[in-house]
C-alpha cells in the first residue's frame, strides 16, 4: 500500500496551476497559497489523492475578494444599519468602478493644472439645495457635527434642548460629541418642553449657535411642545439643525421628517445630514447653509481630516444626478404590487408551506421613527432563517409570530426569482 506522502505534489507544482494563477491574480497569492497548503495536508492524510489538491484549494477559496457578502435586504428595514444602511443605485455602482482607477479627481484636465477637489459632486448637491448658499462634504454626519462645533464653538457654548441631547447608536452621544470638540452644552428646557423663552435667556455672549437636532430614532409623545426652527432663526445667534436623515426636499411618504430645504427657507445657518441614508448615497456628511459660515468649515484645519475620498464623490454625484435611487424606489413602492409579488412567490414555494401577506415596514436608519410603511411579504417556515443567512447571497428576514417574513419593500423585483431559489435550496436541506 503507497504512502500518501509519496504522492502529493509539490507547493510549488500545485500553484503553478493556470486554474490557481487566475485565482491568485483576483484574491491574492497568500489567500491562494493557504487554500493550497490546506488540501496538500489533505492529500499528505490520505482524504483526497493527488488529482484532486488543485479542485480541493479552489473550492476553499472565498466567493469574493473581500469577507463582506451580499445581502437580499428583506427585514422589511429601507435603511438597514447593519447591512450598511442605503443600497447604492446601479448609477452609483458604475461611478465607483470609474473612480477605482486614476482620475481627474483634482486635475483639470483642459489645463493640467490642478482643479477643484470634488467639483461636480459638489455642484450636484448645491442644484439638489438650491436654497444653501454653499455645500460641503465630509466622511459622515457625526464628523459634520463635529467639524461645525470645532470650527465654531472651541471654548464656547452650544445651546441645545433637553430632550434633543440624543444618543446615536453603538453608544456615541450627541452631548458628548459636541463636548469632545472643545464646547460646553447649555441645557435649556425640560426632556418633554421646551419654550422660545428657555433659548433667549441662555443666550450670553460666549454662545456659538443654538443646536437644533431632530430625534430621529425615537418619539417624545404626550405633554412636549418644541421650539421651530423659524422661531430659533430670530435669535442673535446662527441657528445649526442637524437632521441626520439626509432627506433633502419633502416626502410625500414621511410628511413630518424634516428636510433640509424646509430647514433653510425656515432659517436654519447650517444643516447637516447624512448622506447614506434617505438621499440614498454612500456613507457622508452634508454641511449646507450660509455661505460664509460653509467656507469656514471648509478652510478650518479638521477639513482635512474629515475629507471624503473620490469613491465617495463619485457615488454622491451619480446618486444626485442619476436616476431614483433604491431607498426612493423602497419609498415609492405600491403595496398592492408588493402584495402581487408576495402571491407570485409564494404561489412558486406553496409546496414549501409559503404564503402571502400585507405586512408592516419601517424606514430605519434614525430616520422617520414610528412611521410604518404598507408593505407585503413572503411567510416561510421560521427554522429557514438560519439557512437562508448562510447563502449566497444570503437572504435575510425577520422571524414574526412563529414565521420567517421576507419583506420585498426593500427587494428589487428582479431580485425575486433569487428569493425564490434560496428558499427552495433551504427547503430541500442545500
């Protein structure tokens, strides 16, 4: 009987494979060289002959460069934080693809001077807002929030409403943001009221601006009452509003979330948002608002560190200019042609005990709390949730009165016959 150890090939005989040379050139020759050092200790045990090292290495090779996998969004959540808040438009795909490479990201290319960093983006969202005076971009909302305070309120004070010192996810606070870039906070008010008269009495001479911020993921209800915008915009000092969402005009969907237009013809200096959320873009912050307070902030030295990349600018501007985005599409959806595809579905699975029904969205992200959106969704059996997450791509629900729901508000149609197979694949134990 052979040893074999006799018969396994070489390291170097396995990796000089064509098959293993393609895979190297797309995940890396490390990845690669694991994968084949695993199935030569195989082949060295006796589990798998010499001929099938090379098959047996590229089966272990990861689906994709990158540990992140796809995800089929059916949580009945538009804007799913943990899956990355909002799905980027096929515009946006394709302008990442572009700015993956070298561009004339600040190079004029009429002149072979340098150009402005991020012009087009930049003019994009200024044509979005025609009511800012000026717009800048940084790497998230939290980092607009902080570069404004910085720029504008280092050992001095910001006066914020009781109830509006929220708290952001994964533990950050809006307190202790503002309080980290070199403010002291002035509470005014109470967590439920607060009156026009609570701002005009805090306000001293070392006040920077009165904080206006929209509590986005979660609801005060009962005895409030809250100061407008309009009503801080006649106070001596700049008015900020952090509305978090991104939502940059009214939606007819979300009628009470603010947006920023509203925000500025109210009175608002300057309001920043996110832009990976309801705009639907990659992960940003938006400052918009007067122009020489924006100008400020885009000349104070934190500017710098808080700049956004030029994958960045390319999503923004295709999202902007191009066409409606998923999250807008999501907003947009019938529940009754929800309701349809929901039947199709299900009709195609019956056999796998699925059904149809109306059911209940919400938008996520920090963005429009309570709202629920008419939805529609696919009821499978709740033992698939498991399953179903460990494919690829993995389709997600959520587990509803002992039933895996997969909401479509967030699934494009042409995602369907995807949803369709995996169930299928869990159904029959594959």
């Amino acid at each position: 009987m052979s040893d074999p150890r006799r018969d396994t090939p070489r390291t170097d005989q396995v990796l000089a494979d064509p098959r293993l040379e393609a895979a190297a050139s797309r995940f890396g020759r490390a990845v690669v060289k694991r994968a084949v050092t695993a199935a030569l200790e195989r082949c060295r045990a006796g589990e798998i002959d010499a001929a099938q090292v090379v098959p047996a290495a590229l089966t272990a090779l990861p689906a994709y460069p990158t540990s992140l996998r796809p995800v089929i969004n059916a949580t009945g959540v538009v804007v799913h934080t943990n899956l990355g808040r909002a799905p980027l438009s096929e515009a946006a795909r394709e302008a990442l693809q572009v700015a993956s490479g070298p561009t004339d990201v600040e190079l004029d290319l009429a002149t072979g001077r340098r150009g402005r960093r991020g012009a087009a983006a930049l003019s994009a969202l200024a044509a979005a807002v025609p009511d800012a005076g000026a717009v800048h971009l940084v790497n998230n909302g939290a980092a607009a929030l902080a570069l404004v305070t910085s720029a504008l309120a280092t050992r001095r004070t910001v006066v914020i409403a009781r109830g509006e010192l929220v708290e952001i996810g994964d533990g950050f606070r809006i307190p202790e943001l503002i309080e980290s870039a070199g403010a002291t906070i002035r509470e005014v008010g109470t967590t439920n009221r607060v009156r026009p008269a609570d701002y005009a009495e805090a306000i001293d001479d070392r006040t920077a601006f009165v904080l206006k911020v929209h509590p986005s993921n979660f609801r005060v209800e009962g005895f409030t009452a809250s100061v407008s915008i309009a009503e801080l915009a006649t106070l001596p000092v700049p008015v900020v509003a952090d509305l978090g969402s991104g939502l940059l005009a009214p939606q007819p969907r979300l009628p009470d979330e603010p947006d920023a237009a509203t925000a500025l013809r109210a009175g608002a200096d300057l309001v920043t948002a996110s832009g990976d959320k309801l705009l639907g873009g990659p992960q940003c912050g938006l400052l918009l608002g007067d122009a020489d307070l924006v100008e400020r902030l885009r000349r104070f030295p934190l500017a710098r560190a808080l700049r956004v990349d030029k994958l960045t600018l390319a999503a923004l501007e295709a999202t902007l200019t191009g066409p409606p985005t998923p999250v807008a599409a999501a907003l947009a959806s019938s529940p009754d042609e929800l309701l349809r595809r929901a039947e199709r579905i299900a009709e195609a699975l019956v056999e796998h005990g699925a059904t149809a029904a109306r059911s209940t969205a919400v938008v996520g992200g920090g963005g429009a709390p309570g709202v629920q959106l008419d939805s529609a969704a696919v009821a499978v059996p709740a033992e698939f949730a498991l399953p179903l997450r460990s494919l690829d791509p993995a389709v997600v629900g959520h587990v509803e009165r002992g039933r895996l729901m997969l909401d479509l508000i967030a699934v494009p149609a042409d995602l369907d016959d995807a949803v369709v197979e995996a169930v299928r694949q869990v159904a029959k134990g594959g």
